[in-house]
C-alpha cells in the first residue's frame, strides 16, 4: 500500500502528518501551504497544541544542553589516542618480522585449507568408478588343482619329455605362483600381515667353455658333501647340450665349504628370499652351468 | 561545519548518548578514526554526512558494550556543563528511548543539522527522521 505524502503545494495534511512537521513549524522552515496547513490542524485539534508545547518545551531544553562543551584536554586526547592507534597500526604492520609472519601465516593457512581439502575428498567415490582394485589375497593348493600356473600348465610343456617337464615344474616351483584358478579360500589382509617365518634360497650361475668338466666336479663336491638332489631331475642334469642343472639340499654346515668350492670354479652364490621353508639345518640350492 | 566543531562534536556526541565517561571516550575514538578515514576516502562528502556517519560508525562498533546501560560520569572528566543545567530530564529521556531517536533528536536539535543530511547519511527516508525526532522531543516535553 502506498502511503500519501506531503508533497509541495499540497495542503491536505493527516494529523500525524501534521504532528512530524511541528518541529519545522516551531523552527519556521515550513512553506507558506504547509504552514497554513499545520495552523488549521492546530485550531481544530488539542492533542495536536499539547504535543506542540511539548515539542516547544524540549526544544528550549536541547538549546541548553548545546551549552554542554568538551575540555580542549580532552578533545586533545581523543585527538592523540585516535591517531596513536591509527599510526601504531601502521607503524607495526611495516615492521619486517610482522610482514615475514603476516606473509607465513598467510601461506600456512592457504596450506591448511589445501590438506584439508584434500582428506576431505571423496577418494573413495573416484576409486570405484575406476573397478575394484583392492587386493584379494589366496591360498593355492597345488598338488589337488591343476588350474594353478605351473610349468605343466603351458601349452609347450605337454609336448616335452617328462624329465624336462618335471625340472621346469620345479623351476616354476621355486617362483611365487601367480593364481589364475579360483582360488581355494580368500584371506584376510589384515591376518597376512601377522609375522611369517621367511625361507630362503641359494642361487647360482656361471658362464664357462668347460661345462662338462666343471659339471662332473660339482656333482662330485655336492654329493662329498652330503647334498642329495631336490627335485625329479639328477645333479647335473643337461637341460640342454649346453647346459647343466643343479637343484639339490645341502646340509647347512657344509655350505660353506661348498661355497668356497664353487668360489675357486668361480661361482659365487647369492642368498634369495623363498616362500618355501626348508627343515632346520637344510638349505636349497639350485645352480645353472650355461657354456659359453 | 569548522573543524573544531567537528572535533569537540565527536566526544559530546557520545557523551550524551551515553552519559559515560568510559563509553564516550572508547567511542569517540573509534568515531575519530572512522571521520578521518571516511573524509579521505570521500574527500568531495559534506563534512557533517561525514561526520554522521562516523558518530553511527563509532556506536556500531560497541553495540553490545553499549547495550548495558550503565551511566557513570564525572564533572571533572572534560564535560564542561553549565551548573544550572539540569540533566535529569536528558538522563531518563536516554535510558527510556531507543538509541535511533537520542541519536536524530542529538544531530537535529542539538547540533542543528537538518533532517535531510540525517537522512542521506544513514541512507534513511526523511520521515523516518523527522518521526523519530518528533517522537523523541516529545518524551523529552514530555518529561520537563
């Protein structure tokens, strides 16, 4: 709704309207309409003359209080206080310290907001939109399923004699199985981490013109020794016409004087990390002799 | 508008607002440097819309400290008020009345400055003002 006000020339006024010109009336800025208007309202109506001699009595009263004055002690204060903080504000953020530690602040909470921003962010809604990739870890038993990756699961090894089939089963044995079966139980990963005895394997290769005479003496030495062959195959065995196979046990006390053996032939033996536990006192070996 | 008057202005501004010499003092430090940063920024603004704003800049900024109406306030502090001054009607006026009406009744009738640069300062109508002033003089006759 929109309320009608004085405008110039109008004459027509509302008491109210009347009552908020009074101050201007005793003032005598009104215009000549408005004052004749302010005039009628009054003859006609008490309230209107009551608030009038209000207005008039607390206009005198406000005329005395403008005697009020403040000290020039005081002004000065205010004066001086008002321009200390203003120049102790500016004189302080000037300093190099506060500038140095404004600037840090400044890059230590663009910092903050960042990492937050970033634990905070949905990793996991992207990760699944890329497929599951959390890990499944399984147990293979791999005499009972064939589907396990072994040597005599490729293709080619259908076609090779037997002996060789088997000393490939038990290269392939000597690796970490991938699983490409299904597996026969799913295990916790948590549980995995729990603290597993670590095997260890010695393995060995030596390049060399002499292979048939090196080979027959490290069959010898080993079986000296009393190291007793692991797998299907027999020590020094020829995998090719240019290649001897060792995989044999060996007491743990005599590895060292195989390794000094082999060291003279020069072959030296490295010590490798293996899922399979050997028996206390026993340790795996498997050697390779390629000709040259 | 000298610039004298602007300075004595500020502190009596506050102190009859407040009738407290803590309350005026703070305040009308506050105001002093809002004057001085609003002339620099509108150097071409009349000086008392200037100075308006300040004094209402200066009241914002310890609305809630203001908001206890304490009065305490010495002779001694700088207030030079004439002894046959009565300042009983002035002091239940101000704690019976809305700050918006003491402030238009301070700037209007005491000060003299006209409804229109009250108006344009606070970015109020001019009946606004003039209501609040009217309703403010008459609680003040109202009281004498």
């Amino acid at each position: 709704m929109k309320i009608p006000w004085i405008k110039k020339g109008q004459t027509d006024l509302t008491a109210f309207q009347a009552e908020e010109l009074l101050f201007d009336y005793i003032k005598k800025s009104l215009s000549l309409d408005r004052k004749k208007a302010v005039d009628q309202h009054l003859q006609n109506s008490a309230d209107l003359k009551k608030s009038l001699a209000r207005i008039q009595k607390a206009i005198a009263y406000t005329q005395d209080l403008n005697r009020i004055h403040v000290s020039t002690a005081l002004i000065e204060q205010v004066q001086h206080e008002s321009q200390s903080l203003i120049s102790l504000s500016k004189k302080y953020l000037k300093q190099p310290e506060v500038q140095f530690w404004f600037w840090w602040g400044r890059a230590l909470s663009v910092f903050l907001i960042f990492v937050g921003g970033l634990s905070f962010f949905p990793w996991e809604k992207l990760r699944s939109k890329g497929g599951n990739t959390s890990a499944v870890m399984v147990e293979m038993d791999r005499s009972k399923d064939s589907q396990f990756a072994t040597a005599e699961s490729l293709p080619a090894a259908a076609d090779k004699p037997k002996v060789e089939a088997a000393a490939e089963r038990e290269i392939a044995s000597t690796k970490p199985a991938a699983p490409v079966g299904k597996p026969k139980e799913t295990v916790n990963v948590a549980a995995s981490k729990a603290p597993v005895e670590q095997g260890f394997l010695y393995r060995g290769e030596l390049s060399t013109s002499e292979v048939d005479r090196i080979s027959d003496g490290m069959v010898a030495k080993i079986v000296d020794l009393g190291g007793q062959k692991a797998g299907a195959v027999e020590l020094g065995w020829k995998k090719t016409s240019r290649q001897a196979y060792f995989h044999f046990t060996i007491p743990q006390r005599s590895l060292v004087d195989l390794e000094t053996y082999l060291k003279q032939e020069g072959l030296i033996l490295r010590k490798e990390k293996h899922s399979k536990i050997m028996p206390a006192g026993t340790v795996r070996v498997i050697l390779t002799v390629d000709e040259k | 508008m000298t610039f004298s008057t602007v300075k004595e202005s500020i502190p009596l501004f506050f102190f009859l607002c407040f009738l407290d010499d803590q309350k005026a003092f703070h305040s009308a430090i506050r105001s002093q440097q809002a004057f001085e940063k609003i002339k620099k920024k509108y150097p071409e603004q009349d000086e008392t819309i200037s100075l308006i704003q300040a004094q209402a800049q200066g009241l914002q900024s310890f609305k809630d400290f203001f908001a206890q109406k304490t009065q305490k306030f010495s002779y001694d502090f700088g207030w030079m008020i004439p002894k046959e001054l009565d300042l009983n009607a002035w002091r239940n006026f101000q704690k019976n009345t809305s700050m918006e009406e003491i402030c238009v009744v301070i700037w209007t009738s005491i000060f003299g400055f006209s409804s229109q640069q009250v108006s344009e300062a606070l970015g109020l109508s001019d009946g606004t003002v003039r209501y609040r002033l009217s309703r403010g003089l008459q609680k003040i006759g109202a009281g004498l």
